[in-house]
C-alpha cells in the first residue's frame, strides 16, 4: 500500500512517521520550509521521538517529503488530509483554509482515488467536499472517508500507534477493505460507521470532556468555601459504579489550548444555524473561561497587592512534552501578572529562548533554582517531570516567601502538609 500524507503540521508529520514504519509514504505539504526541514528529520512541532522516527522512514527509503501534489498523489492507494485546522484566540477554527487545502488536490484524484480526512472540522465538512468533488470534476469515482485525530501532545506516537479504537466514518462498504488494510495494524478495534457520525464523534468526546473539567472544578470552587476537599469528592464520584475510576474528573486547571474548545464552539455554531438550543455547551464555555481565573484569585489573596512582588512560573508550554507556547494558560498568567506590575520569572526545561513579544514581560530564568530565588509566591503552570523533586526544603530556602499555587497538586501530599508552606490547590479548602 502507498499512502499520501497530506499536510504536515503536528497531526500530518506524526501520522507520516508512523505509517512509514509500515507502508510507503509520501508527505505532501504546500510550505517549503515545512518540507525542507522533514527532509533534514526536523519536525514542524516538538514532539519526543518524532524526529528520530522521521530520519528512520527516510534512511529505510519508506518515507518522503515533498511539495509536489501531482507527484505526491501518484498512485497512492490513500490520500490522508491531515492539516490541522488553525484556532483564533477565541477558539474558533479556520475551516475555510482546510477546505481550500483540500480542493487543491481534485485535479489531481484519480478513479478509485480514496480521500480520508482527519483534520479537525465540523459535522457535515466531508459531505461538502464529496458535493464540491462532483461538482467540479463529474463522472470521476472517488470516495471520501473520515477518521477523527486522537493525538495527544507529547503523547503522540504512542496515541497514533497504540489507540484504544480507531472510529471510521465510510459512505460505502466498497471503502471498508482498503482502510482496514491501512488501519488494522495500528488496532485491531475499527468502530464503523457514516461519515456524519465519526464526524460528531469527534465533537462529542471533546465536548464531553470538556464539560467534565468544567464540572468538577465548578464544583471544587465550593468545596474551597465548605471545608469539603473536592479531591475526596473525586475518588467517591468514581467510585460510583454509573460514573466509574476513567472518568475526566481531576480538579484543577481549566482546559486551554482551544482543542476541547473548538468543538464546543462547533456543536454551539452548527445548534444556532439550525435553531436548535445548546444551553450546557455555551455554559461549558462561560464556566471554564471563569475558572481561568483561579490563578490570580488565589495569588491576589494570598499575596494581597502583586505590584513589585517577584512571581516564580514553572512551566510556560502548552502541555509538557512540547514546545508549544500559543494558547498556553501560563502565557497568560505571565502576561497578567507582569500588567499588575509583578516581576515575573519563568522557567520551562523546554524553552531557551522566548518570542520578541514575551521577552519584555517575561523574564525567562536558565534554571528552576534561578526562578525560585527570591520569590514571594510560585506557580506551577505546566507539570514537566524535573518539577516533582522539589520539596519544601528547598523552596524555604529560596523563596521569600514559601507561597505555592499548585492547581492539579501535581507536587503531592508532602509539600501540602507542611506547615512552612501556604499551598493552594483547587478545591482544597482555604
């Protein structure tokens, strides 16, 4: 099988790495400087492992990298879109760039071409280029499939390689063999089904997801004003038989990203073009953006006023396990302390060097003792490993004062219990 991998971003560059330990693979994106650094192993988005996979395909002569759609296409038996759609800061996503991608590529769709989509879009998206297909090039027999993304930064090849399922949407059963052929060796558990329902598949486990975090950390901030710990009112959620221990209730930071986000924004947009209310999927929205908040709540009453006050941010990526700073909830934490006048130094294992725009206001230290040095309170923004060997010891001694916000209670039960540390989590009483 030969398989065409369309659009390389984060989502398109793993999916090409791993098919290539399997199948013959060609990468096709329309930015040059994309494909010249694949061509040289070096990813667009950090990702571990991702860059050794890619100089494996290469040497092993499975993978390829090129800018050319005719060529890329050439008797692929699949073309997989894989552009990651882009998010504004208010989380709604860039459809029309995907779908002017993917348009780009019908001159080039043979008969018996089959096109599966995997970029991130609403419900109806592929039934639209299926439409636009016919339209444009009559007579020519070509099938378009989709199959929802379940990648996880940091996490990724271990998701695409070692799913727990992998849903399908066809629109005939004549699609069936050729995408297991592809499919199988990743798992052997295809969930099957139309086209419109993988596609609101993928809404509906994010949105779930997201109004999980919303719930359990709505709760958590009434847990703080009761005296409950919202972290023994989780182990009794999930112990509750109709919920279960898998369940996505972890009090803590509110999500951030615009992953969960922009399926919210999607099932919201698609009920009010069809008239239909979606009161919980705008209150999942208003609630989680509240909860963003928490941060500076609790520094401001911990601390009272933060102007010349020295803040300590552990963590400024996305997730740990990346690069990533765009949409990050410690980005904007910095940038919000730094406007009430803080000091703000920041530490992240996997940043040297910060954009023109945060240099200013953020102060980027080379070492975790270095953002600790003379602190009055510390946040731990992003949960890298390194930052659980720290113990109170060693932030007494380095801190000015040993205040610490730590929302998932990442650093553990120790560091909470002693009584030379203010430590704050969410949903741990005041």
């Amino acid at each position: 099988m030969r398989v065409c991998v369309y659009g390389l971003w984060h989502l398109g560059s793993v999916t090409a790495a791993c098919l290539a330990e399997r199948f013959a693979t060609v990468g096709c994106d329309p930015d040059v400087t994309t494909i010249a650094a694949l061509q040289r192993a070096k990813p667009p988005v950090f990702e571990p492992g991702l860059g050794d996979l890619v100089a494996a395909g290469v040497s092993a002569g499975r993978l390829s990298f090129t800018n050319d759609l005719r060529s890329a296409t050439q008797g692929a038996d699949v073309v997989w879109v894989t552009f990651d759609s882009p998010v504004n800061d208010d989380d709604v996503a860039d459809v029309a760039f995907v779908q002017a991608q993917v348009e780009a590529l019908f001159p080039y769709l043979g008969d018996g071409s089959l096109v599966l989509v995997s970029s991130q879009v609403p419900v109806g998206f592929t039934r639209g280029l299926r439409r636009a297909f016919s339209a444009a090039h009559p007579g020519r027999r070509v099938a378009f499939a989709y199959s929802p993304e379940n990648l996880r930064l940091g996490k990724a090849l271990d998701a695409f390689r070692r799913p727990e399922r992998i849903v399908v949407g066809i629109e005939g059963e004549g699609d069936r063999a050729k995408l297991t052929e592809l499919l199988s060796p990743f798992s052997q558990n295809i969930v099957w089904m139309s086209v419109e329902s993988a596609e609101m598949t993928k809404h509906a486990v994010n949105a779930f997801l997201a109004t999980s975090v919303a719930f359990i950390n709505e709760l958590s901030a009434l847990c703080e004003r009761v005296g409950a710990d919202a972290k023994e009112v989780e182990s009794g959620l999930k112990s509750e038989a109709r919920i279960g221990p898998k369940a996505y209730l972890g009090p803590g930071s509110a999500f951030a990203g615009g992953t969960l986000a922009r399926d919210i924004g999607f099932l919201a947009q698609i009920g009010e073009g069809l008239g239909v209310p979606t009161h919980l999927f705008s209150g999942v929205g208003a609630s989680n953006n509240a909860h963003k908040q928490w941060p500076r709540r609790r520094l401001a009453s911990l601390l009272g006023e933060l102007s010349g006050k020295r803040i300590a941010v552990l963590g400024l990526t996305y997730k740990p396990g990346t690069d990533t700073l765009r949409r990050s909830s410690a980005v904007e934490l910095c940038l919000w302390l730094a406007g009430q006048g803080a000091d703000v130094r920041a530490y992240d294992p996997a940043v040297r060097r910060l954009p023109l725009e945060l240099a200013g206001p953020i102060h980027l230290c080379e070492s975790l003792r270095q953002a600790l040095d003379g602190a009055d309170a510390m946040v731990l923004a992003t949960e890298w490993p390194e930052f659980r060997d720290l113990d109170a010891a060693q932030i007494v001694e380095s801190m000015r004062t040993a205040v610490v916000i730590d929302p998932n209670r990442f650093l553990g039960p120790d560091l909470a219990r002693d009584s030379r540390v203010r430590y704050a989590a969410v949903g741990r009483p005041l």
